[in-house]
C-alpha cells in the first residue's frame, strides 16, 4: 500500500442551511503522512473529512488527491476509506468475513479474500482472531477489525474520525501506539480527528488545530505546544496561564507587556506593535519558585495538589493574578498552603500573543 497526498486549495464548506462550517481553507497533507486535525466540538472537523471522501461537496475551492482532482467523483471513486468512531461490524460474520467485506464485490474468490484478510489481521496484530465473531472480541480488538477491513479495498489515504473515543483511557491508549505502528508498517496517510490534544501530540507528524472553521496553526507537536501563534492554539493545546494587557515596548525578539499585574517580559514572535492589546502565556511547567526570574511576583499559595510524578500548585498575588505551577515531584519546593513566596518565570519562556478568543476551560466545557 501507498499513500498520496491531499491538497485542499480554497476550500470552503457551506451546508445548504446556510451555515458555514469550513471557512477557505489551503492544506497540503504530505503522501504517507500521519496528520491530525485537533479542535473542539462543533469546529468543522468532520466537515472536511467528509469533503475529502466524497459526501459533501465543497461550496468554494478544490480537493487534489495525488495530484488528481476529485471534482464529481463520488466515495467510491476515491482512494480514500472513512472509519468512523461507531464502527459496524456484522455480528454473525467471522472476523475474516468482515476484514474482506469489500472484496467480493470486486470478483475475488472466497480462497484470495480470506488470504487478504488473514494478511490484514496479521497487520493490526489479530493473527489468531480470523474465525471468532466479533462478539467474542475486546473493544480494542473490534476497532482493529475495522481498521483491517478499511485497509482491505487498499485507500491511498484513511481517514478516521474520532475512532478511539468509543474505548476507555488505557485501552486508547494502547491504540495509539497500534495505529501509529500501522500507519508506519502500510505508508497509508492517515487523516486522523480528534477533540483529544494527548492523542493528536503522541501520535502525529503534523497537527493541525481548528477552531470555528479555521485551521488557525499547522505544524509538529513541539511546534503547536511551544511556538503556538494564536490565542486559541496557546489556550487549547496544554495548560496555560494568560495574563492580558497591552505592548508598552519592543526589543529584537522579545517585547513588555503592562498588565494589572506588573509589567512583564517575552517573546513576541508575531512582532507586536507599541500599544497592541496582547495575552501573554506561559506554561505552568516554566513558572518556578524564587527570585530568580525576569518576571517576578510576590504571591500567597493556595493550594498543593500532588498529582503523583509531579505537582501542582496555585497561587495568588495581591493583585488577584491567579498562576499554575508545575513541578516534578523530587521533593523541591518545601511551602505549604497560605505560606507568601516568590514565583516568576523567564521572559524566554513565555510567549507575547495578539488578543483574541481563548479556548473554553473544563469548567466551561462541562457546564455546556
Ligand atoms: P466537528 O466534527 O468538529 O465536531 P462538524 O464538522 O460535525 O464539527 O460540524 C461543524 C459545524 O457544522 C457545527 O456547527 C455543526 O452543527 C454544523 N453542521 C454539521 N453538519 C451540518 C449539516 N448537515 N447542516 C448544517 N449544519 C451542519
Ligand atoms: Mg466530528
């Protein structure tokens, strides 16, 4: 098997009651790329893998598949295979029966099709599973059985979306590993969508993040997580203390930023202007007790949480800044709940973003 690549050019998505669900949108996903497409509910994730399959049509713009030009061509048509997160498997067919489902239709005798399949299962690490019914298989097991029954038609690009948030964490988990080792072991590019960040970090070469139709930053784990370029990236992707204010100074890389908080120091990496409504972030793995910091505060701790390997703390300064400390737990920091210290953190390790809209906090998610 073989991947190929997937060029969205322009492409809008406007569904016929009107809404627009994908805004223009250029995207170039390389041939036997595991890419991610990371954004909360509702931002138009499945939206574009359905215009990459074939069931919706774009409304402006163009999708290339391997240089081609999949204009009125219908799913069938395409290289591409869906895996859907409710996966369907028949319950009375023979795991083998159900890897090779689409193969009959092509004129393949029973005796190549279950020659196909054992290959197949082989591959997602289910050798011994051929003759069972789905019934008789774990979860995790099922979802393999699907994925070796999407690869079955061989696609040039596997799209799935949300498949693992049916399992539990661990079983998850473990799948994204598998899939990760599949995609590498075919050289199918996988197109994979996910509300769930610690998914999209672990498994991807490249992720792209959405929000309200907008892809907003494309680029490698380390890249999204440290070098976020909007608001929304910063705030959705890890954890994150934003202190808002406005640029009062710029120097080379780095910029001020007034705050009711104090002034504070950072990187601007969107070169801010003097006078630019700003959010600084910083993450709560950078900020650290002492005085040893450019940005510094005097703060009184609320709470210690240990969360086992590492952690958390929170503080509060007399301006009411609320702050996140990370810290892994080799037995650092001695200062108990009510104690006053100091807490900073470098001007480098923060970074100076243009105002805008923040992700939804837990809080808020679960109070939707
Ligand atoms: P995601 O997969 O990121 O959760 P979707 O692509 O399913 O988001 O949906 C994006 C937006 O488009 C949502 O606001 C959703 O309500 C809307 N939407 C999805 N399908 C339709 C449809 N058939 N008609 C109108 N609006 C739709
Ligand atoms: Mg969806």
């Amino acid at each position: 098997m073989r991947g190929k690549d997937v060029r969205l050019e322009g492409v809008a998505i406007t569904y016929p009651n009107g809404f627009t669900a994908v805004q223009p949108t250029d995207l170039t996903i390389e041939a036997g790329e595991f890419f991610s497409i990371l954004g909360p509910s509702g931002c138009g994730k499945t939206t574009i893998l359905r215009a990459v399959s074939g069931f919706v049509d774009p409304s402006a713009g163009q999708i290339l598949i391997g240089g081609e030009d999949m204009r009125g061509k219908g799913p069938n048509a395409r290289p591409t295979a869906l895996i859907f997160q409710n996966l369907a498997l028949f319950p009375l067919m023979p795991v083998w029966e159900n890897v090779a489902f689409g193969l009959e239709a092509r004129g393949m005798s029973r005796r190549a099709r279950r020659e196909k399949a054992l290959e197949l299962l082989d591959l997602v690490a289910l050798p011994e599973q051929a003759d069972k019914k789905p019934g008789e298989l774990s979860g995790g097991q099922r979802q393999r059985v699907a994925i070796a029954r999407a690869l079955a038609v061989e696609p040039a690009v596997l799209l799935l979306d949300e498949p693992l948030s049916a399992l539990d964490l661990k079983l998850r988990q473990h799948m994204r590993a598998e899939l990760r080792a599949i995609q590498r072991k075919t050289g199918v590019t996988f197109i994979y969508i996910t509300h769930d960040q610690g998914e999209a970090l672990t498994m991807s070469d490249r992720v792209a993040v959405m929000n309200n139709g907008v892809i907003e930053q494309v680029g490698s784990a380390d890249a999204i997580y440290s070098a976020p370029q909007s608001a929304f990236v910063a705030s959705f992707v890890g954890e994150v203390n934003p202190f808002h204010g406005r640029i009062i100074g710029t120097d080379g890389a780095m910029a001020q930023i007034e705050t009711p908080h104090g002034r504070l120091v950072a990187r601007n990496p969107t070169a801010l202007a003097n006078g630019a409504t700003a959010i600084l972030f910083v993450r709560p793995e950078q900020v650290g007790f002492g005085a040893g910091y450019s940005n510094r505060f005097e703060a009184r701790l609320m709470r210690r949480d240990l969360e086992g390997a590492f952690v958390t703390f929170e503080v509060q300064t007399p301006t009411g800044a609320q702050i996140n400390l990370h810290q892994s737990n080799t037995g650092g920091a001695s200062v108990a709940v009510d104690d006053i210290c100091q807490v900073g953190f470098d001007g480098e390790a923060a970074v100076l973003l243009p105002d805008g809209p923040m992700a939804k906090t837990g809080a808020e998610v679960a109070a939707q």
